[in-house]
C-alpha cells in the first residue's frame, strides 16, 4: 500500500497476539482477534492508499484518495461503501512522507505478506469500535473512519464529508 495513516501505529505497539484490546483492559469475547473499547466518539480509521492496482487479498478495506471512497475488496472487485460522491480528504499528512514497509502487524498465525494489520484467525473476527449516532457523536472524523452504529444498529463510514449507514 502507499501510504499508512498514522493511526495503525498503536496496533504496532500492542505487540502481535492472538487476541487484542485496545483501549480496555481484556477481550471480552473468545472470538475476536481486535477489540476496540466501547467509546462514544472514535472509530477506526482505514489507510490511505494512492492506488489499489497492487492490492489482490480479499476483505481489504482501504480509504481510496483517487476517488475518495471507502471501499472493500470481495471476489477480484472493489466493492464501493461511501456511496456519495462527494468525498473529501486532508492528504497533506502523508504527502510528504515515505512508506515504511516494514510497518506491518499481523495478529494470529501470520501468513499473509500484504496489509499493515492482518488479522489471520479462521475462528475469529474483529469488532469495530461502537458509537451511538456518529454522525452527531464522532466531533471531527477523519476519511475513511468506520464505526459500528449502536443506535441503528448498522454499520457507518465517513468519506470525508457525509457518513453512509449500512445496515444487514
């Protein structure tokens, strides 16, 4: 990938286990690899990538700058879960920087080379951090932020400029 949002640098810091928490003490559940803990005004912030040609494992999730989208790959297709089109993105923070591709983590039994947080558990899943209505509750998000919306009960993704709600 290009380049990488800054913060994934606290995944490298937790150290690679099979299970991780961040922001609480434990996992509460046995089958989550990351956990983030319940808070009311922060999400998970996907990385910025220039392009996505060289991109090919399914289930990435990135922030496309191109077209400023957030979008997931499933099947050889970049699947698109912004859906407005009017996205927006300060990328001054890593235009001037130089990718470390060193700067990878993988949590479980590491065997993928690609992504800077891979999570290789065939039993378990990540839980996105939770937030009541972030589109009144998150105060500056960031492009390519993702929440679990526990008032809806629906996924949310924030493109820069407006949230778009998924919901089963």
């Amino acid at each position: 990938m290009n380049k990488i949002i800054v913060s994934f640098a606290l995944v490298c810091i937790v150290g690679i286990k099979a299970q991780v928490a961040i922001g609480k003490a434990s996992v509460t559940n046995p089958s989550v690899s990351l956990e983030f803990a319940n808070t009311e005004n922060r999400g998970l912030v996907l990385p910025y990538v220039e392009s996505n040609s060289g991109i090919s494992e399914n289930g990435t999730l990135i922030y496309n700058t191109a077209d400023k989208k957030v979008k997931y790959l499933k099947g050889g297709s970049w699947f698109d879960l912004s859906v407005d089109t009017t996205g927006n993105a300060d990328l001054s923070i890593q235009t001037t920087k130089a990718e470390k591709t060193g700067a990878k983590v993988s949590i479980g039994t590491p065997t993928s080379t690609d992504g800077i947080l891979v999570l290789e558990d065939n039993n378990k899943a990540m839980i996105l951090p939770k937030v009541a209505s972030p589109h009144l509750n998150v105060i500056n998000p960031a492009a390519g932020m993702m929440v679990y919306d526990t008032t809806a009960r629906q996924l949310a993704v924030y493109n820069g400029t407006v949230w778009s709600f998924w919901k089963p």
